[in-house]
C-alpha cells in the first residue's frame, strides 16, 4: 500500500511511495550506465541498498543523502534530485 498524503485544504493527494521499478524508469539510460559502470564503493553500496527494496519513500532521508551523493559524484545534474523525488503517480503504485 502507497504512502499518501493529503492537503487538507486542498483535497490534494500526494503519492510519496512507489515500486522500485517505477523509480528506476525515472532515470534515464544514461544516467543508468553512469552509476552501473561506477566503481566508486559509495555508489556500489547505494545500489545495493536501493535493490533491496520493493518500495521506494520518496521522503527517506537515506535516499535523498543517495541522489546527493549522485550528483557529487557527476553521476546526476543537481536540477535530477528534485525530479526523481518528485510526486508519484497511481501507476507507480502497482
């Protein structure tokens, strides 16, 4: 079941967790081939523990220190994090 928050006062539903498969289509190839072909041992380890999830929180402090990590890396644009952390969506949910 997704974590689903709602603004009250807007009646607006915000869908903050989602599959792993779904977060994994919010990279692009690109951005995919980067950190697979990375031999840094921090990128190694965030990978393993991304693959050890069925469900990915959105809001988990652990992943968004991951994207940072990313990005200090030059493994992703600064702009991505925001992207890729972004709401879900109901079909991300399946």
């Amino acid at each position: 079941m997704a974590l689903v928050k709602t603004n009250q006062e807007s009646k607006t539903i915000f869908i903050r967790e989602i599959t792993l498969a779904a977060f994994r289509t919010r990279f692009t190839f690109a951005e995919k081939i980067a950190i697979e072909s990375s031999t840094d041992a921090g990128i190694r380890v965030l990978e393993k523990d991304l693959a050890a999830r069925q469900i990915i929180r959105l809001d988990l402090k652990q992943l968004q220190d991951g994207l940072d990590y990313y990005i200090s890396k030059g493994l992703l644009a600064p702009e991505r994090k925001a992207e890729l952390l972004a709401n879900g969506t109901q079909d991300e949910t399946l």
